[in-house]
C-alpha cells in the first residue's frame, strides 16, 4: 500500500489539533477520524493526488467507488464521508481552500438499525455467571450489575475510580464523551454487589491501594477489550446464544427502562446523548418487541 504523503500527514495532524483544542473530543472519537482520513490520503496518494487539500470532487468520488467495491456498509461510508466533510468545512473556514469537494457528494441512505438487547431473563443469567467466590469473578459481578443498572459505556466503565462512585447516595460520576460529566443513578441490586466486591475482592487484587475502582489481575486499569473477553465468556456460560458485548447491556438497560414507561428524556440524560433523537430509537426497540410478541402469541399474528 502506497504510505500517505508527508503533506497529508501535517494536514491531518493540524485538523485533529483543531478538534481536540476546540471541542474536547475523546481519544476513541479522534482515532476514527484520522483512520478516515489517513485511508483517504493512501487512496488519493495511489492516483498520484499527494494532499488531501488538493483533492477534487471527482477524485473524492473515486474513493467512494472504491469503498463500494469493497463492499463496505452505509453506516460506515456515512461516518468516513461525514469525517471528510468537517475536514473541508474546517479547510474552508481557515481559508486554506475556496471550494469544498465534498459539498455535492450525498450521504449513503441508511436503514434504521435497532441495536441488538437482550431479554432481563437472559440478563438475570449473564450476571448470575460469574464466580463470586474468587475474587475476579466477585469483581465481574459487580462490573455486570453496574452496567445494566447504569448504562454506563464500557470506557466509562472501566475507567471509573473509587472517587467516582457514591455509595450512600447511590450515584455514580462519570465522565462520559467529550469530557462531559454526569451523575447517573445505580439501583441497590448493583450497590450491593458493589459494596461486597469493595470490602472482599478489590482489597485481594489492588492490596497496595490506588485510584482505579476495578483493576485488572495486574493491579492495572483493566482494557475495554480485556472486560469485552470477559462478557463474551460469561454469556457462553449462561447459554445466551446471540452476540453479547458490553454495549449489549447498555442498549437493555435503555431497552428495559423504555418497555416499562420511562421517561425518554431521563434516559436521555443517563445514557448521555447530546440529542434526544439517539435515545428515541429505543421507542422503536420497545415497538418491534411488542410487534413480535402479537405475532408470535395472537391468533391472527
């Protein structure tokens, strides 16, 4: 593969900088964008287009026929599209082009996709998984119980600290995308492991003390992906057979908090979306739930 020009790298560079001065956007959120960008620059640098200023509408065009032959999704072309069009407005506002090449480049349609849940039988087995008798599986209990009581993102998740979390007021800090911080509520199922994993387990497997609420076997902040391992093993051992991701709970902690009458836009705030329209697509999870149960139980489904 062609390595992207020098040019295009201090381009990508200057605009991340921007981003990261002007809005505060998390680490994960800015790595996707320069793996758009820089797939970009390699596509152009092929065709002999060694900045990404440079590129024209046409040669733009050719980097979206290029992602079709790959087959790759809407979702995914919609997302790379939108990180080049904030590239150029950004371009455009510093006065480093005139016109914007991707202003006539349309999103891909997209479908609505529901995100993936789980039933609370399937959720009451997945936290029953773990071994609470050693200290790494009383420490997962409490992981599981805090995400679906919470909603919690895996990130937030594992990097909450003991200050993070309220006890006696049963609230949990977090500080989500963006830097941004809220107080998000936690029912007594998940203090209650989280209290019996803070006096039996943490004190075994963080014994010199620290700031991390979970730690991994090492005593380190555990990764997304080591957590991610773990759910994936505890859902074998429940016998839940669809996928399962730490993102599963969340979508059944909003699923299950929607299909019993709450409030869109309190889950709005504990979910942490920026806008209203995100939270809504539970409505449509509740519904298809509902849809599918008339069609399998009534009579004439």
């Amino acid at each position: 593969m062609v390595t992207q020009t020098a040019l295009s790298t201090d381009e990508i560079n200057d605009y991340l900088e921007v981003l990261w001065l002007e809005r505060g956007l998390a680490e994960n959120t800015l790595a996707a964008y320069r793996r758009d960008l820089t797939y970009t620059a390699q596509v152009l640098a092929k065709a002999q287009v060694n900045s990404l200023l440079q590129a024209q509408q046409h040669d733009l065009l050719q980097v979206l026929d290029q992602r079709r032959l790959k087959k790759l999704s809407p979702r995914s072309t919609a997302r790379w599209l939108s990180t080049l069009k904030g590239f150029y407005r950004q371009a455009i506002l510093q006065q480093r082009i005139d016109n914007d090449p991707t202003a006539q480049i349309d999103h891909p349609k997209l479908g609505r996709d529901l995100p993936g849940t789980i039933s609370p039988a399937q959720v009451e087995a997945l936290l029953e998984a773990p071994d609470v008798e050693t200290p790494i599986g009383l420490r997962d209990r409490a992981m599981l119980e805090i995400l679906y009581a919470s909603g919690l993102r895996v990130t937030e998740l594992v990097t909450l600290t003991r200050t993070n979390v309220n006890q006696r007021q049963g609230v949990i800090r977090v500080i989500g995308k963006g830097d941004k911080e809220r107080l998000v509520p936690t029912g007594e199922a998940a203090l209650h492991w989280l209290d019996r994993y803070l006096l039996e387990a943490r004190p075994v497997l963080l014994p010199q003390g620290g700031a991390v609420l979970f730690p991994s076997r090492l005593g380190r902040p555990m990764t997304r992906q080591t957590f991610w391992h773990a759910i994936k093993r505890y859902a074998l051992m429940a016998g839940i057979a669809q996928k399962v991701s730490p993102h599963t709970l969340r979508h059944a902690f909003a699923t299950h908090l929607v299909d019993n009458g709450a409030d869109l836009r309190a889950v709005q705030m504990m979910l942490g979306h920026a806008d209203l329209s995100t939270t809504q697509i539970y409505t449509h999870v509740a519904n298809q739930r509902l849809k599918n149960l008339v069609l399998q139980h009534h009579p004439r489904g």
